[in-house]
C-alpha cells in the first residue's frame, strides 16, 4: 500500500498495487467483486472508493485515503470505552452498516482490524474483501467466512445467512470495546458462539447500563431471523446517551445528511 498525491499537490489517496501474476485467477476474480461492491457505496463512514485500472503486469486501485488507526489499536491504547464513547462509536459504525445493507450488502468480517478510528473518533469501515452483493447472487449465503471471534453461529454452523450477521460482528466489537474482553470463552469458542448465553459479570458491567446490556443481547441474538436489523439498531434508546451532545448531534446532522 502506498501514499499517493493528486498532480495538485492537494487531495493525498491510498493505492494499492497487486502484480498479476502473483495471484490467482480466483483472487483476481474476488478483486473485481470488491471494487464492484465499493463502487456502490457512498457514505462518510465507509472508506470510499475512487478508481482502478489495470495493465499487463500490475492493477492499480486507488483509494480515500483514510489516516488514524484500527478500533483495535485505539482500544489497546486507551483501554476500555466509556458507555458515551462506545454508544458514539457504535452509532456511526452501525450507521454506515445501515447504508452497505440497504446497497443489498453483507460485509462478512467486520472486526475492530477493519475498522479505521480517525483522531476525531470518526469510522471507516474497510476491507470489502469477503463482502457480497446479493442482487447479483441468487443463491443462498452459505460459505464459512470471517473472522471466528465474530462470527454469527448461523455462519459457524453451516447455515444460510444475511446481512444480519454483520449485526452479530457489531455486538461482539461493542461488547469488546466497553468490557475489554469477548462475551465468550476462547478455549471452546466455536461451542460458546453457538450454545452459551451471553452474560454480564457483575464486576466488569456494574457500571453499565441495562439499556447497553439490552442492546448487545439484540445484536448477539442466536437467531438470525430475530436478530436486530442495522435500521432497527439506530432506534435503539440506548442511543439516547447521546442526546444531551449537542456538538455531537450537529455533527451527525452535517456528515450524514
């Protein structure tokens, strides 16, 4: 990956330079499903596609340049996110989510790695990799993809899924990100996902509200009929933390308006 400039002097864009022979006809394959998915998307926070081109020896693609740092990186710098934090976080992310799903969308492996927090706290949902676009797909979503830690149980087990489980990657990242661990035990992981209620220990979530714990039990809902939409998940009161920010609503207003 590579920093690059506008002839100007101005506007700075990420590229990125894949040599052809390097890869397979399979991977080439799934590198034009990406750049077609990112072609779709138009939403401040989803890292945004500009353009691609290709020769003999190499493909070109260019993108927004997005500087900060992974949700990851961020919480093991700052530690665990205060409830007003993470409810901020959240909304933007589940608000970019909302604008893949209506594209007809499914990401597949949201995780704090695919996520870029710029010094303002602001999203970029990244890596459309295993994305897929269900009005060019008319089969049912069966493969086994992700990342475990966030996989929905409908993927782990093999069964037909939707946008939904990019819902079920959500509660995982926000349980994460409030608690400082996953909701689950990593020794039996695959068993925990499918099988294990999600519980709040008393010492780590005492301090956190029971509308919060509500809604992680709505995304981490085993069910993926039942389980929260991302429409559904922006009119959470849960949300309602974030009411009394007036910077924060002006913001919101202005960047997703």
């Amino acid at each position: 990956m590579y920093l690059a400039e506008a002839k100007d002097g101005g506007t700075k864009f990420a590229l990125k330079v894949q040599q052809v022979k390097k890869i397979s006809e399979a991977l080439h394959k799934q590198m034009h499903e990406e750049l077609a998915i990112l072609y779709k998307l138009d939403h401040p926070y989803i890292c945004q596609y500009v353009e691609s081109f290709e020769d003999e020896k190499y493909i070109y693609i260019i993108m927004e340049f997005c500087p900060g740092k992974v949700l990851m990186d961020r919480l093991d710098e700052q530690g665990r996110f205060t409830e007003f934090q993470a409810a901020k976080c959240i909304y933007k992310i589940i608000e970019g989510m909302n604008h893949v799903h209506h594209s007809s969308i499914v990401h597949r492996d949201l995780k704090p790695e695919n996520i870029i927090i710029d010094d303002n706290g602001d999203p970029k949902i990244i890596d459309f990799g295993l994305g897929k676009d269900t009005n060019n797909n008319t089969r049912l979503l069966k493969s086994f993809v992700g990342s475990k830690l966030y996989m929905a149980p409908e993927i782990l087990m093999g069964q037909a899924h939707s946008n939904t489980c990019d819902m079920w990657s959500i509660g995982i990242i926000l349980f994460l990100i409030i608690s400082g661990s996953y909701p689950f035990d990593l020794s039996n992981l695959e068993k925990e996902i499918i099988e294990a209620p999600i519980l709040f220990p008393k010492g780590t979530w005492a301090d956190v509200s029971l509308l919060c714990q509500d809604f992680i039990r709505k995304l981490l809902d085993k069910s993926s009929s039942t389980r929260i939409s991302a429409a559904k998940a922006l009119e959470h009161p849960w949300f309602k933390i974030l009411e009394n920010d007036e910077t924060y609503k002006a913001e919101i207003a202005q960047k997703v308006d």
